[in-house]
C-alpha cells in the first residue's frame, strides 16, 4: 500500500512535467502543424539557461528560473522568425525536415558550447525530503510540482481567456477564415511558437535540477511530447494535461508492477491502444475540415 | 630551361628518397586507431579515455618514440553507438590502416566492433568494457585490460564478509553490462548465503529511477547494487535520497567517477560505496606510485576536472600497453602485436597488465586482472575501505 503511495506521488510529480512539455508541443503541433522536433532541444535550452544564469552568473533560484523561460520565449520566437517562417506554405515534411535539422543543429551546439560533462544545478531546497507517514518527497519536487501546475493553469487562461488565446484557437480551427477576420495569421504563429517553447522551456529549467542537464537530455523529453499530444488530442490543452498524467502513471505503474526494463514502452503500448481505437486523441474535439 | 628544371626535381626526388631510405622510419608514424564515444550518453567518459591516451602518447613520443618513429592516435568518435562502432573500426582499419586499435567504452560497443577485428585480423585493447560476453565469445584478437564483472565480482567477495550484506536488490543499466553485472554478482552472492532480491533494470538514457527505487524501498533487504555510469549513477543517489532510502549502496563496473559525483550528488552521496579500479586519492597505494603521480601530475597540468582521472586513466594504460607490445613486436604489424601482447607484463596504474586465456580453446581472447578497490563517501570525502 505504501509502495502504491509513493508511485502515486511520484506519477503527479513527474505528470506534471510531461503536462508542460506537452501542452508545448499540442499547442505548436496543432496550430502551426510543425511536427516540432526541436520541442526537447528547447527543454534543454531552458536546463541550460537556467544552469548559465543561475549557476554561472550566480543569480537568485528562482528568478534564474524565470530568466529562462524568458529566454526560451525568445529562442522559440527566433527560431519561427528564422527558420519556419520562409517555409510558410511548403507542405508538413518539408518543416519537418527543417526542425530535424534544427534540432541537430542545437544538440551538437550544446556540446560543443558546455562539453558532454553533466551539469548539475544546486537550488535552494533543502537535501532532507519532506517525510509524511512512509511516503518521501523531496522539497524540489514538490516545488516542481507546484510550479508545473501553476503554469499549467497560466496556459489554459490564456488560451481560453484572452484576446490572444481566442485568435490561437480561431487560426486552429481555421486559418483561412482568421485570416479573413482580420487575425494576424505571422504574429499568432510566432506567438504560439515563443509560447510552447517556453513551456519547454520551463520543464527543461524546473526538471533540470532534479536530474542533470546535458546535451542529451532533450531527446526523450521530445518523445514523450509526442506521445502526449498523440494521448491527448492534437491542440487540446486539457488533452496534453490529462495526457501527460497518464503517461506518468502507465510509467510508473509498469515500472513499478510490471517490468522496470519496460517502463518507457509502458507510455507507447498505451499511445498505438489509442491509435488503434480512438485515433484522434482520447480527448480531440472534432476538427473543421476545410 | 625545362629541362633544367626537370633536371632539378629529379635531384630532389633522389635526395628526398635517399634520406627516405636512411630515415624513412623516422618520417612515418606508428598509427594506434582509438575507437571512443566522443559524442552521446557516453560521450564525457569516453572523451576523458581519449585525454588519458594522448597523455600515453605524448609521453611515449617525448622519450624518442617506439622502434625511432613516433606514435600517431588516429581518435574516431563511434557516437555511442553500437553501429557507429563497427564503423568506425573498419574506417579504422581499411582506410587508415592502422595496426591496432583501443576501444570502445562500452560493452554494447566493443561486442559491436568485435566481428571486425576477426575478419581483418586486427588486435583490440580493450579499456573500460566490462560484459563477461567479450573475452569468452572466442575471439583471439581481444585484448582486456579492465576487469569483467565476473572478475569484479569474484574479487568483491573477499571484501563482502566486511559488508554483512544479508539481502541485496540490484539496480543495472539495460545493455551486456547491467545485466551482465547483475548475473555474475549475483551468482557470487547466492554462493556465499546472500539472498539476491529484485533485479530493477534501467534504460540507458532514463533519468527517472524514482518508480525502480520505490519498489526498492519497499522491500526487506539492506543493500542496493547499482551498475550504470557516472550520470545515472548521479541522478540513482539523488533519487534514492528524495526517496528517504537509507539501504548502503554499492555500485560497480568502475565508471563512477567519485569525485564529479561529490560534486553533483553533494550529501546524497554520503554512505554510498564504489567499487573501483583505480585509487588516484592514493597514490602510493597503486602499483605503480610514480607512474600514477606523472599521469595525474600530466592529467592537472592539461587542466581537465580531477573527477576524469579515475575514467581517463584507462586510456592510458590502453596505449602504453599498445605501445609496450609493438616495442617487443620490432614491427607495426597486426599480428605481430597480437603475439607480443600475450607476452606482455608490465606495472600498469590499477595492476600489472598480463594477458590470462579465457574463453573457448584455440581462439582465447587476452584478460589482464587488474586489482580492486572498495572506496565509500563519507561526509562528501573519499575513504577508501577495503582492496
């Protein structure tokens, strides 16, 4: 029972991660149609940023940590300007090809620029974790937790609440009709990029610490992205949320019952059940066709 | 006049061909191929291993060279992967013509380029791969000079008794070198009356162990056996720590780098005990304390992070044994060095390097047993409490 506890507490901790990188990509993935490769590039950029500021320049925790979601909005906002928005129009694989490139491109500059030496961030928290009854935690996590979760509804009032969000989900729904009704088609795609890649980010700089940052650390994260929105629905925030719990927990789960050898398997036997049964995504609300 | 000039090139060409004949040695280089992950998960340990050769070699060449001429490493990066390594070795040994070569890290890697060295007939220094897999497949051009996990294992029972483990659960990487560690350790420990728990297995590129560990806690048993290199191993300590296990943890295969794991576990790493090769926080405890002071002297001057030595080291006892096989060998030839490296002995920095046969008769591949140290972090320090 205690075991079921603690794999339970570690299912929200590490699901609200997954979250934030999914909604990143759901968001980029199903507005923009990018199938973003450099989704866990922009996750190490955001470890990395975070360990540049906070570790190198020695600034505060915690504003380290907004600096580089900052920085990743910018990064993200850069890459749109430059690299994709020459390709408006050219069809899926050829964007796709270019973000493979992109995230390449990155990978190899991250270890060219920080050595394939992991990096480790020390943060303000205590090293004793925080012991209720026989379940742990250490105090980063559940910081982690908090922070994720805070973001998480951040995105969601701004998606569904704001001038900018509504624009988001006109040009989603159609982007011929926004651009009709007067929507910046170039500003809402640069914005919802800069957007998803500080959600990146933003998990990169909050799990950096936990784990250790290196070069390639954004390799699975961009995977399990993947299978997020796969899981949750393309563009559906809710979806990415929900999705990104559900992976925690067949990882955990699986892991922890199952077969440890397995435990990253457990998360893509759920995503082809989902594409063999429901292949928009458990949680997709239909799409306009044309 | 183009004639003349004809007349001079000739010249020329005579004299340079002359003085190739009476130096020609000199002018060409001993070729050593290194076959190292220098980019991928692996791509710090293995960058460390190639800093570690060229102090071999620098050394090597500063004292006059090998048979007059100098030695050359010719380092190709195999990604850390298994494909690339293969690759790598026949890039090695066909386009650069090399007649020996060191390599590759990892057990996945080495088990990868192995067929190659069978089918060009060329020797291989193995330095850091430990599956019990690679000296016993039958292939006569393997030669090891890190212990397998058989090795580590059979020698970690004489320092077991001190431990009173009386239950363990294993936590390995998921490739020929977790698992092959988690078997020959635990045949070692059923035999000696330890019960072996939970085998948990990780993937190579995991960085969440918190469900393996929890399932750990959990159980009866009062040590946990870790094999994985240096960042897992990081990412284990913390982990285990967050999870408030205060089973002992004793992690092998020698990869763990004590000193970047002070520094990147910080006080998660008190308590847990490492089983190592190499023992550069004592210096005179090695077998060779002079040659162990000039490595780490050289290892310091060149500016790289102190944690490396315990990995780097490996690279260089893996050319000076190339290079002490090719002096006895009198010829840069492949199977000239794989008869001189059965006759090699030498002090080495983690033992003396002397090829034993192991694996099927006829086709023995060369495993040197190097000594064992058993080092434990207390209060983020470096004690070393059992060899």
């Amino acid at each position: 029972m205690t075991e079921l506890l603690q794999h339970i507490v570690n299912t929200l901790i590490l699901g609200s991660t997954y979250a934030l990188l999914g909604i990143g990509l759901t968001l980029i993935f199903g507005i923009m149609r990018v199938v973003n490769f450099a989704h866990g590039e922009l996750y190490s950029f955001g470890a990395y940023a975070l360990y540049f500021v906070g570790v190198m320049l020695g600034l505060n925790f915690f504003l380290a940590l907004i600096v580089a979601v900052v920085l990743g909005c910018f990064a993200g906002a850069l890459i749109e300007v430059v690299l994709l928005r020459p390709m408006r129009g050219a069809d899926i694989d050829t964007t796709m090809l270019v973000m493979i490139g992109a995230m390449i491109v990155m990978q190899n500059g991250e270890q060219f620029v920080w050595g394939g030496v992991a990096k480790s961030v020390s943060t303000p928290f205590p090293e004793l974790p925080l012991v209720v009854g026989s379940i742990s935690v250490s105090w980063l996590r559940l910081f982690v937790f908090c922070a994720a979760l805070a973001l998480i509804g951040v995105s969601y009032l701004l998606i569904n609440r704001t001038k900018l969000g509504k624009a988001m989900r006109a040009t989603f729904q159609d982007r011929d009709a926004a651009a009709l009704m007067g929507v910046n088609i170039q500003f809402i795609y640069m914005a919802t990029f800069a957007i998803g890649s500080s959600l990146a980010a933003a998990a990169g700089a909050l799990l950096g610490p936990v784990y250790v940052i290196s070069p390639q650390m954004g390799n699975l994260a961009s995977l399990k992205a993947f299978a997020i929105v796969i899981l949750g629905g393309l563009g559906s925030i809710g979806g990415a949320t929900i999705g990104g719990f559900l992976l925690a927990l067949a990882e955990e789960l699986g892991a922890g019952y199952v077969s440890s050898g397995y435990r990253d398997a457990m998360g893509f036997l759920i995503i082809i059940a989902v594409l063999l049964f429901k292949p928009t995504g458990l949680f997709a609300r239909a799409e306009r066709i044309g | 006049m183009r004639r003349a000039h004809g007349l001079i090139t000739g010249a020329a060409l005579a004299a340079a061909m002359s003085t190739a004949l009476v130096t020609g040695a000199a002018a060409q280089t001993i070729k050593i191929g290194v076959n190292e992950p220098l980019t991928g998960p692996f791509a710090a340990s293995g960058t460390y291993v190639v800093n570690g050769a060229k102090i071999a070699a620098d050394e090597i060449n500063a004292k006059g060279g090998l048979l007059g001429r100098k030695i050359e490493l010719v380092i190709e990066d195999n990604k850390s992967n298994p494909t690339e390594a293969a690759a790598v070795a026949e890039k090695l040994i066909t386009g650069d013509k090399v007649p020996v070569i060191m390599g590759a890290w990892g057990s996945s890697l080495t088990l990868a380029v192995m067929p190659k060295l069978m089918e060009y007939k060329v020797p291989m220094v193995v330095e850091t791969s430990s599956s019990s897999k690679i000296t016993t497949s039958g292939n006569s051009y393997i030669f090891r000079i890190s212990p397998p996990s058989s090795v580590e294992a059979t020698e970690f029972k004489s320092i077991m008794p001190s431990l009173g483990i009386k239950k363990a659960d294993f936590l390995v990487i998921n490739n020929d070198w977790g698992r092959g560690s988690a078997e020959d350790f635990g045949k070692v420990m059923k035999a000696q009356n330890i019960q072996v728990g939970l085998v948990e297995i990780m993937d190579q590129a995991a960085q969440d162990m918190s469900a393996q560990l929890a399932k750990i806690k959990a159980t009866d048993s009062d040590t946990i056996m870790v094999t994985t290199a240096v960042e897992q191993l990081t990412l284990v300590l913390k982990q285990a720590a967050a999870l408030g296990i205060t089973k002992r943890i004793v992690t092998t295969g020698g990869s763990q780098n004590p000193d970047q794991l002070i520094e990147q576990a910080g006080a998660a790493a008190n308590g847990s005990m490492h089983l190592t090769t190499f023992a550069p926080w004592y210096p005179d405890k090695t077998p060779d304390p002079a040659a162990t002071k000039y490595f780490l002297g050289e290892w310091k001057k060149r500016g790289y992070a102190i944690a490396g030595a315990t990995e780097s080291f490996r690279g260089y006892d893996g050319i000076r044994t190339i290079a002490n096989a090719i002096q006895r060998a009198g010829k840069a030839e492949p199977a000239a060095i794989t008869d001189a490296l059965w006759t090699t002995d030498f002090a080495g920095l983690n033992g003396q390097i002397k090829f034993q046969k192991q694996g099927p008769a006829g086709k023995e591949s060369g495993q040197s047993m190097p000594n064992l140290y058993l080092i434990k972090i207390e209060n983020e320090k470096i004690v070393l409490s059992g060899s």
